[in-house]
C-alpha cells in the first residue's frame, strides 16, 4: 500500500476530488494547509501599507490506496491540478505498513 500526499492550489480541489472519484478512489482526507516554496510567497497591500504574505493557502490530499493503482492516482491529480504556473503544488508518494480500520477490527487492503 502507498500514501499519496498531494499539495494543490485550493481552487482545483473540487476538480481533482471528482477526477479521483472517476477513477475509484472511495476516501480521502483533506486539510487546509499553508506553506510556500519556490515562489516565496508575494506582497499585498493594506490600508496603503505594503506587507508580505510568506505562507500560501493550499490543500493537501492524502490518500492511501493499493501499489497497482498509484500511478493513475497521480496521473490522475497531475493532469487536473495543474496550471502551468508556479505553485501548483507537489505529490508525495511513501509506504503504508499497515491501515486499521477502527470499526471493524479490518487491516491493510480490507481497510482501505
């Protein structure tokens, strides 16, 4: 099993949630999330005062799903996420040894 962590712009969320529900993702969770990285974050203005704004708001997804079906997982989230510009985000992809789920006692791949 594989944990796919992916950070994207907030307004492609709803997008990429109905992509991986086309391709049978069932669960996911997702947090609010703000961070930076290339990009550095940008200045604004406020009451005639210039600022910067160092974390930007994104959304991380993370899903865990069975090694057969990461890439098109990915592929999936690559192709609705992007914009060409920078900080469309990154993806993650690390191990899972072992998922539980609580209600029923189920592990690993019954679990998912």
């Amino acid at each position: 099993m594989k944990k796919i962590e992916a950070i994207i712009k907030p307004f492609k969320m709803d997008d990429v949630r109905e992509a991986l529900g086309e391709i049978g993702v069932t669960g996911m969770t997702v947090s609010e999330v703000k961070g930076f990285g290339r990009q550095k974050g940008h200045t604004e203005l406020y009451r005639g005062a210039e600022y910067m704004v160092d974390f930007l708001p994104k959304v991380k997804l993370e899903i865990v799903v069975k090694k057969e079906h990461v890439e098109r997982c990915v592929n999936t989230i690559l192709e609705t996420a992007q914009t060409g510009k920078i900080g469309d985000g990154k993806i993650f992809i690390t191990d899972v040894e072992r998922v539980i789920r609580i209600r029923t006692g189920e592990e690993d791949e019954e679990a998912i």
